[in-house]
C-alpha cells in the first residue's frame, strides 16, 4: 500500500524518525526546534504515544511516583512532526521506504503503508534479552516498560495477600518468594525498591512479617553494577545482604518451570515472582533492515552518526554501535545507556540539519562522566568523575540527577511534588491488579446473568 493520504505532503524533504524513545524524541525535538519553517518535514513512528524515562520504573513500581508522571506524551512535546502511531516492519533503503502498520492495519490484516524518507533516523531502541530457559517464556516477568512496572507492583501485592489468606505451607512460601535475574541497573534497582515497598507493606498483615519475605538476586558474573565500578558494586552487594537479601553471584538460572527457580548451584527455589532483568538486544527490525551490524546486531555508525556505508540514514543509541572518541582504548563503542543516547540525539539532529543545508556533518564525542544508581529509600552509590559516593548523598545525587533529566518542566514538577508528598505521607499500597483485565468483572457478570454486587 503506498502512503497514507494524511502523510501527503508539499514536495519538501521529509526526516523519517523510526522510534520515540530517547533518541527519537530528543532528536525530534531539537530538529522542530531549529528547523526554519518549510524546511523540512519530521515524521515519527512509534507504537505508543508516549516516550518512557525508564530510570524511574523502579519507583514508579514501588508507588514513589505516578505511572503517568514517568512517560511524557509525544504529540505533546513534539506539536511540529506528525506522529504515526505505528510499528515500523521493514526498512528497504534502497526504495528509501520504511513498512509501517498501524492498529488500523494489523486489526483488518491490511498491507502496510510504505513511508518514504529523504533522511532515517533509526531510533529502535531495544527489546529483553532472553535465553531457551524453560519455563521461562511462560512465568518470566520483564522490567522494561511502565506497563510491566505497575503490573510487577501488583503482583508483589498480591502476593501478599495470598501468602495471608492460605493455610498451605507451601503456597505461602512461593508466594513471599520473589526472585530477580540480572544485576545490572534494572534488577538492581527494582528489587531494592520493591523490597522497601513490601517491608512497609507487611505492617498492615497480621500474620505476615518482613523476615518471612525471600528476596534473591540472581547473576551470571561475579558482581553487580558493573558500571559504579568494583569497589562500589562490592558496597551495593553488602548493603543489600544487610537488608536480607540473598545475592547470588557467579550463579545462573537453569530452569523456571512448575513455579521452582533452578538455580546453577544446586538450589531450588520454590517462588510465584520470576523478574528477567538479564540485559537487552537491539529491536528486531534491525536484522532484516539489510544494513551493516556488529556482532551484537547493532547498526555500525560512524562518529558522526551516520550509518557506515549507507547515505542519509542515522542511527545513535541501543541501536547503534557508536565509536567512543574520548576512550583511551582505541575501537572503544560508546555505552548504551541514556547518558549517550540524550547527547547522541542533539549531534544527530544538528547533523541531519548540516547535511540538509550543505554543510558538513560533525562527530559525537562525550566523555563518560559516571554513573549513578538508587539502593531503595536514602540508599545509593555513585560514581561521577572518578569519585565515588554511598549511602544517603548517592542517593540524593541519583534522584537530582533524573529529576535534570527527564524531559519537560511539568513533567519535572509533578516528580518532585510526589516526592515530597512521600515524605510527609505514609506509602500507598492498594493493588490494582484488576486493571490488567478490566473487563473481567463485566464479562462474568454478563456470562452468568447476574449482578456484579449481587450477594
């Protein structure tokens, strides 16, 4: 199918941005911002209408902040482009046409719209890594989305109450046993945020206390957040076992079937809450693009973001593997984290601008300043220009540091107003599990014939 009627446009060139993530907002924001009018047009393809700042899913899943305050919404922000809200299948640079299908599409099993583009920012992001474990497919929870944050959130309170209302040693047990696979940022931090969540959760359970709660963290290597170094990733590790939680280093998940967690050193671990935190790969669509990857199927860019060999097409972020210019190691790729993504977009876009005036392309180079990451409440590390920081200031510098971050300044105002109304007021901890099926109390009400408060 060829394109949409409402993406016909004058005959000026049109940026194609594939993606709304970091690098795709950011990229389009700036692009709308400096670009003079009728210059160009910016067209963006994102499943969702929102870009989510992923740094706080952990709170968002421990109630700190509102789901709605963690995602900022794309046609909000970027009132200059069009947004399609779709997903993009198929890149054929040679045609310089991207496949889009959009919900209207795949609810009728149309052909896709084929968007054509003068210059392509790929801004994929990435997807969960997984492994053929068994069992896992089947009861692996992700971390990856705010949709998956609040439903973790809930099913940790849920569990609760199970565990509260069963007289089945073994239920219970599974049921306040919560196990997280992967020590990077992700499992990190949603586990210590949800072990600060339950603990305070369980003064309201009779017959439930926080030493009947099991948290274990599972990891293949011999340490955790590898990116705040050895010596501060040894400092997160003795905190969390202090607040006992059972680190498992040098171990991997074998098995996840029949609600046991089989773990490489023997243990079996009887448990209703299995979180994969175990690292990402690049969005699928990249494979089949026919454009040059490394061997982690990330696009090889060149400094200047543009992607080697091909012309006018642009990539930066998880999805591209960027030459670290400042690295004292030469064949260094930058990290994929949001640290480079957020500085990536703005030279990609000043760069889509340069090539679009004539002028010449200029190359990404950032220093790595360090990293940061929350241990739960008033607990954290940090590593910024090479001192390093625990305890109560890390933390602190954790939650200034995002709250700079995260786009727009209402988006910055409602965070920090959540933040010191968790100060002064006790944790919220309904769950609101039903949200995930909210037609499921209609259904069986229509089905039986009854009332849904009928006695």
């Amino acid at each position: 199918m060829t394109e949409s009627a409402a993406l016909a446009t004058a005959d000026i060139p049109r940026i194609l941005v594939v993606g709304g993530g970091y690098v795709g907002m950011y990229a389009a924001l700036r692009l709308q911002r400096k670009m003079r009018q009728g210059e160009a047009e910016i067209v963006v393809v994102e499943p969702q209408s929102y870009m989510t700042y992923q740094p706080f899913l952990p709170e968002a899943a421990a109630g700190n902040i509102s789901p709605r305050h963690v995602v900022v919404p794309l046609r909000r922000v970027l009132n200059k482009c069009r947004i399609v809200a779709g997903e993009a299948t198929a890149i054929d640079p040679a045609a310089r046409t991207v496949s889009v299908v959009t919900p209207a599409i795949a609810e009728v099993g149309g052909e896709p719209w084929h968007v054509s583009y003068d210059h392509l920012v790929l801004a994929p992001g990435s997807v969960s890594r997984t492994l053929p474990i068994p069992g896992l497919a089947e009861n692996g929870i992700g971390f990856k989305t705010v949709e998956e944050a609040i439903g973790l959130r809930n099913h940790v309170l849920e569990q609760l109450d199970i565990a509260s209302s069963t007289r089945d040693g073994a239920v219970r047990e599974a049921a306040l046993t919560f196990v997280f696979v992967g020590g990077g940022y992700a499992g990190v931090e949603a586990l210590a945020e949800l072990e600060n969540m339950a603990r305070f959760a369980v003064r309201h359970y009779h017959n439930i206390s926080a030493d009947d709660l099991k948290w274990v963290l599972v990891e293949a290597t011999g340490r955790i957040l590898p990116e705040v170094g050895d010596a501060l990733g040894k400092y997160a590790v003795r905190e969390l076992r202090g607040r006992n939680i059972d680190i498992r280093l040098d171990t991997r998940l074998e098995s996840c079937e029949h609600r046991t967690a089989v773990l490489s050193d023997g243990s079996r671990l009887p448990t209703r809450t299995l979180v994969w935190t175990a690292g990402v790969k690049p969005a699928p669509i990249l494979a089949a693009a026919g454009l040059p990857l490394d061997e982690r199927g990330r696009l090889r860019a060149a400094a200047t973001l543009e992607v080697s060999g091909t012309d006018n097409v642009w990539a930066a972020g998880d999805a591209a593997a960027v030459p670290d210019l400042t690295a004292e190691r030469p064949g260094t790729d930058c990290a994929p984290n949001a640290q480079h993504a957020v500085r990536q977009a703005k030279v990609l876009a000043d760069n889509v601008l340069a090539r679009l005036r004539g002028h010449e392309p200029t190359e990404y180079r950032h220093k790595y300043v360090g990293s940061v990451a929350s241990l739960g409440l008033h607990e954290g590390v940090a590593f910024l220009y090479g001192r390093k920081l625990k305890g109560y200031p890390a933390w602190l510098i954790h939650r200034a540091y995002h709250l700079s971050r995260v786009p727009t300044v209402n988006r910055k105002a409602k965070v920090l107003a959540e933040w010191v109304l968790a100060g002064l007021f006790k944790r919220e901890i309904v769950s609101l599990g039903s949200l995930e099926h909210p037609r499921a109390e209609f259904e069986l009400a229509a089905g039986a014939g009854r009332k849904p408060d009928a006695p």
